[in-house]
C-alpha cells in the first residue's frame, strides 16, 4: 500500500520524464529561488508591522503615563494639563493622537480638539490597560488605549483616560512596503527562470562533452578520451568512469584484432606445409614411398588443424555466458591421479619426478571433463618448461568457501613482464621453442576459459629460472 | 553389409566411399535429401551416413521422415555443426550416433562398425596376437612365453590394441579409453605412452607387433 501510492507520487514527481535535463534543473532552481524569496520578504513584512505596532503601544503608554502623573501629582494645574492634551498632539507632524478625560460620572472633562468628531467616546471599548485597533468615524485606522487614572496624590476621584493614535502614516508605510515587495516578486519571477536556466546550462555543457565525445567514437578513433580536468567532481567521476570503459574497450578490440591475425597466421603455417608438399609432390612422378610420405604429412597438418579448430570453437565456448556446464562431484583425488597416470611417462622420459598430494575424500563440485582438461593443459605446459632433473608437484586443498588446485613446477619460470600476459590466447613466452614443441599457445586460454565457466579463476606467480606455480580456485557454490 | 552415404559435398562423398569400400562394405553414395530419402525407402541398408546440411531436405528431415515411415535404420549423423542442443536434436529424432568434422577417418570407421555390428569387440578372457598373449583376467601379458612387466595403464593399452587388433585406434580413442582424458588436444602424451609400452612389448623381439599409422594412430597387428 504504502510502497504503491510512494510510487505513484513518484510517478507524479518524475511525470515531466521525458523533458531535458537543463528544463528540470531550471524548474528546480526557479521554484527554490522564488520560494526563498517569498519567505524572506513575507518575514521581514511581518516582522516590520509587528515592530510598528510595539511602537504605537509604547508610545500609547508613555501618554498614559505622562498624564496620570500630571493628574496625581498637580491635580490642580490646569494649564499644563491642558497643554499636554490639546496642543501636544497638534505640534507632532507625524504622529496625530488624541487624547480624552472622562471623570468618574463619566463626563468629558478635557479632549484634543476634534477628537469628538473623529471618535465619540462610545466608540472605546472598556477593556483596560490593552491596546487595541479602532476605526474613527472616518474610516480611518487608529490604535487606542483605555486606563484609569487617580486624580491627586492622595486620590480624590478615578477619571477614565482613552488615548487613540493615528495609524495612517504607518499604514502608508507598510503599503508602500508591500507595492515593493510585489515588484521583488515579480522581478524574481522572470529573472529566476532566466538565471537558474543559465546556470543548468553551465552544469550541463559537460554533460554535452561526454556526449560528444561518445558520438565521435567509432572502432578506429577508440583512443578519443575526454579531458576531466576542470570538471565538478561528480561529472569528474563519470568521465573518469567513461574514459575507463573505454579503456577496456580498446584493449579488447585490440586483443581482438591481434586474435584474428593470430588465427589466421596459425592457420597459415598449416595450411602452407599442405599446400606446398602437395605441390612439390605432384610437380613429377615419385616413388610410392615418397608418396606415402607426403601424404602421411599432410594428414599430420591437417590434425595439427582440426585441433587448433576444435580448440578455438571450445573456447568460443567458454566465453559464451550462455553455455551451460554440467556440474557434478568430482573426487579429487581421483582426478588427480588419473591426470598424473596420463602424463606420468611424458615427465619420467623428460627426467621430471612427479608428485600428487591431496586430501583423502576432498571432493568439487563442477564439469569434470572440462576440470580434468584444465588440469591436463597446466600439467602439460609445466613438463613442456620444466628440465630433466626437475619436479612437479600437482595438489589440492578444499575448504568450506573454494577449492585450490595447485600445479607448480621448478622449471624455467615466466618473467614479470610476460605474466599479465600468459593466460591470453596465442600467447607465447618464446615463441620458437613453443612452436616446435607442437603447442597450440590456446593451453592456458582453455584453462582460463573453463576457470570462468566455474566462476573461478587462475592464479599464475612464478620467478624467473626458479619455477611456476599454477592454482586454479573454484568457489564452492552449486549452483552459478 | 551396406551403407547408404548422404553427402552433397563431392570429395567428402568421394573418400567416404573409397575408405569404407576399402574397409569392406557397399556403398551408395545420394547427393541430396530427396534423392537419399527415395533410395532410402526403396533398398535395405545396415547403415546410413547423413550429413545435416543438404539441399532439398535437410539431415533432421531426412531422418524424421524415415522414421515416420517406419524405418529403423541406424543413423550416423554427420555435421559441422558442433552445438550441444544440435546433438540433442538428432538424438531425439532417433540418430544413433553423431560425429564433427573434422573428424578421423579411423574414428568413423570404428563407429560405423560398432552400429553395424551392435556387439562389442572380442570379450575372451585370454587374447592372443601372435606370440603375444593376454590374459585378462589374471592381468598377466606374455610374449613368446616371456612374462611381460607391464605398469596397469600399459596393460589396459595393450589389451585394448590386441582387443582390437588390425584396427587403426586414434590417439583420441585411445587417450579416452585407457585414461579417461576426454579431449582432443595434446594427444602426444598417447605417443610417449605407446614408445614405453613398445619398449617393453616390441624392442626385445625382432618381429614388432605395434605399428604407427601416420597422423592416424596405432594398430596392433601380426604382419606388420
């Protein structure tokens, strides 16, 4: 319930999907902007009316004050009482204010002139000691105060004095503030959009070099790269993220090419020996033995082919993600030994020892055929680089999370720089020596290629003229 | 024992029929999948050979038609296409058997012979080839009455040759037969197998009974 109705505000909040960015972050910006400026300015309007009003109230009970004390200390000083009520007010520019003195039976005993006019004395309330807005006959806007007042300073009697101040200049006031703050409004109103739209822009136009960029890029120009200097961090990192994927893009179209040519330059030699002897043969009339000989020799190319194609198509394979292996325990000391059986006479003739050590019962689950050719290809490649006098080691270690699968050998190692390298396909560390010894250069791209269809991987640490350790390592999950 | 070859592609065709008439079957030879369905239906054949690819009515078709018909005989199809669900097509279609190419003619040839037979090769518990005897059971090998001091993998190598003497075995058969090792590749290791094996069975006797077929394999065989 809650995660669908969030969704459809989502959907209300995301609903203008299709407009630009710069549109978005227009509205974005524009909306905040005007709606800081409609804060502030309603505040500040608030706070100056409040501040106006204190004022008034202020001044109403310094009035108040003023005349009490002139009844209660010289209730007889008539004049002075008299200036303070009616001339008082006429000498204030601004400020107009009236004043009126009612005794106890509720007689007006003194006024500012014109006040009866302006504000009978019915028209005060008869709450004391606050004040509060009134309206004169007039309509216009006072603010009064009602207070009791001791006539004497031993008191005689309790007069009522009602003070009333003249708000007009502080409502001009406040009006010309308000037609101010409408024109700020209004101004804001079409210079936000303006401006956030430029600003968007300014944000945007990296975005529009990424784009750029990206459109420039075809299969030779793969090496175009964008400059992430002088970029916002965020932007900074999806250069940086785009110029990365690129990176690997070139390095595997660049494999790639290599690859083609590898193939077809391994297939050139093949193909050339067939085509040549086959030539030279026919070129005159041979002996049956010479014959025999070519023919013998053809075959051997053309097996020497269809392996090299057997091995590509197997590799397609594995790095198809589609390609589905059938997983199964597989006893690993079974297979182990079954793999040192095969090999064993090639190492004995090549005066290599070879050992298996391996846990009793420690079991895999995975393909095994394709482990067992994993482990094949490295044994082999280990007694191809391995010389007489030398030894390899082939064992296995499980534990709950993975299976390691260890070949090492004390042959003649791979240097550092041919490392990186050695798991590529036709990849070769001397390629005279690997070509005469009949190798395909695909061994260790296959065992790469099976360790993937695992979820596995191959790790290589070797040291020059001292030996090489292989370990394949197989998570122990059943399914992937 | 005859055989019905279906292949468009002449050469193929060609030597599929020189190899096996020279193995000693008839063979006819149909260029395409209506031809190969009519003489099919007409004549009897032990065996038919079926590529995939064909013009007019391809392999699956071929198949599906003469099985609708009621016809059982066996299929060895023959493709190169190389897709686990292909396989899995023809054998539900009812092939028998299913070969890539490339593909060794020595390996044809043993599959062909083990549809046509349907019996597996000599089960005696003693083999005999020439002065070379085996016996199975007790896993023990002789020659000329010399007992041979033979590793468990050289004896199974050795019986399976003798099993099957006179047939070429393929580096491939072989690897997968004795070890277990289901690939193609770096089948030399076969080769170093069989020089130790020679020099314990051949090298002390004049007259040598393991013979190398160029590019082919290993036969065992009396007048090599």
């Amino acid at each position: 319930m809650l995660s669908r109705s969030t969704d459809k505000a989502s959907r209300r909040f995301y609903g203008w999907r299709g407009s630009s960015l710069s549109f978005r972050l227009t509205a974005w910006y524009t909306g905040a902007a005007f709606f800081l400026i409609v804060v502030a300015t309603g505040i500040l309007y608030v706070a100056l009316s409040a501040n106006l009003d204190r004022n008034t109230d202020l001044f109403l009970s310094d009035k108040v004050h003023v005349v009490a004390a002139l009844l209660r200390d010289r209730p007889d000083d008539w004049s002075g009482l008299r200036e303070e009520v009616e001339l008082e007010s006429a000498a204030r520019r601004y400020e107009n204010f009236y004043i009126r003195l009612l005794d106890q039976r509720g007689t007006a005993r003194l006024a500012t002139p014109g006040m009866d006019s302006e504000l009978p004395p019915a028209r005060f309330s008869v709450s004391l000691g606050r004040p509060f807005p009134l309206r004169s006959q007039n309509r216009r806007a006072f603010r009064a105060l009602v207070e009791r007042v001791e006539v004497g300073s031993v008191p005689t009697a309790t007069w009522t004095m009602q003070v009333a101040v003249d708000l007009t200049q502080e409502d001009d006031l406040l009006a010309r503030y308000r037609a101010w703050l409408w024109s700020i409004l209004a101004i804001a109103l079409v210079s936000c959009p303006l401006i956030g739209y430029q600003i968007a822009r300014h944000g945007i136009h990296f975005v529009r070099d990424v784009t750029e960029t990206a459109r420039r890029i075809g299969s030779t120009t793969l090496n175009e790269r964008i400059q992430p200097e002088g970029y916002p961090d965020e932007l900074a990192d999806l250069a940086r993220t785009f110029n990365g994927m690129l990176d690997r893009l070139e390095e595997a179209f660049g494999r790639l090419s290599r690859f083609s040519a590898d193939i077809a330059h391994e297939l050139r030699t093949p193909v050339n020996n067939i085509r040549g002897e086959a030539e030279v043969a026919l070129a005159r009339a041979r002996s049956v033995e010479e014959y025999r000989e070519v023919v013998g020799s053809c075959l051997e190319e053309a097996v020497r082919l269809s392996e090299l194609i057997g091995s590509l198509l197997f590799l397609a394979r594995t790095e198809n993600p589609a390609t589905h292996i059938k997983r199964e325990r597989v006893d690993l000391p079974e297979l182990l030994n079954g793999v040192r059986d095969y090999y064993e006479g090639s190492a004995a003739e090549n005066g290599i020892s070879f050992s298996v050590n391996c846990t009793e019962s420690s079991t895999t689950n995975a393909d095994r055929a394709l482990l067992q050719r994993a482990v094949a290809n490295l044994v082999s490649n280990a007694i191809a680089n391995t010389p007489a006098g030398g030894s390899i080691a082939l064992s296995a270690h499980a534990d709950p999370v993975q299976v390691r699968i260890e070949v090492a050998d004390t042959g003649v190692g791979i240097s550092a720089q041919d490392l990186p390298n050695v798991l590529d396909r036709f990849y070769r560390v001397d390629p005279a020596r690997s070509q005469a010894s009949g190798g395909t250069g695909l061994g260790l791209a296959i065992v790469k290629g099976i360790m993937n269809l695992h979820g596995g991987r191959v790790e290589i640490a070797s040291t020059l003229g001292e030996g090489t350790s292989a370990v394949l390592v197989i998570p122990n999950q059943a399914t992937r | 024992m005859k055989i019905l070859v279906v292949e468009d592609e002449q050469k193929t065709a060609r030597y599929l029929k020189k190899g096996l008439s020279e193995a000693g079957f008839v063979v006819d030879v149909a260029a395409d999948g209506r031809q190969a369905l009519h003489i099919a239906m007409e004549l009897p054949f032990d065996l038919i050979i079926l590529d995939i690819m064909l013009p007019g009515l391809d392999g699956w078709q071929v198949l599906s038609r003469l099985r609708e018909a009621g016809q059982q005989t066996p299929v060895l199809f023959l493709t190169a296409r190389d897709a686990v669900p292909d396989r899995v097509k023809g054998f539900q279609l009812g092939a028998d058997d299913y070969l890539v190419k490339p593909f060794a003619f020595s390996e044809l040839l043993a599959r062909v012979r083990s549809l046509v037979r349907r019996v597996p090769a000599r089960q005696d518990d003693v083999v005999r080839v020439g002065d070379l005897e085996i016996d199975v059971i007790r896993h023990r090998a002789t020659r000329a009455n010399h007992r041979l001091d033979l590793t468990a993998k050289e004896f199974l190598l050795l019986s399976l040759l003798a099993r099957r003497a006179g047939e070429v075995l393929s580096r491939t058969l072989i690897a997968e037969t004795v070890w277990d090792m289901n690939f193609d590749s770096d089948t030399n290791v076969v080769d170093v197998n069989v020089r130790r094996l020679r020099s314990k069975v051949d090298d002390p006797f004049d007259r040598k009974l393991i013979r190398t077929v160029r590019g082919v394999g290993y036969v065992i065989e009396v007048d090599g």
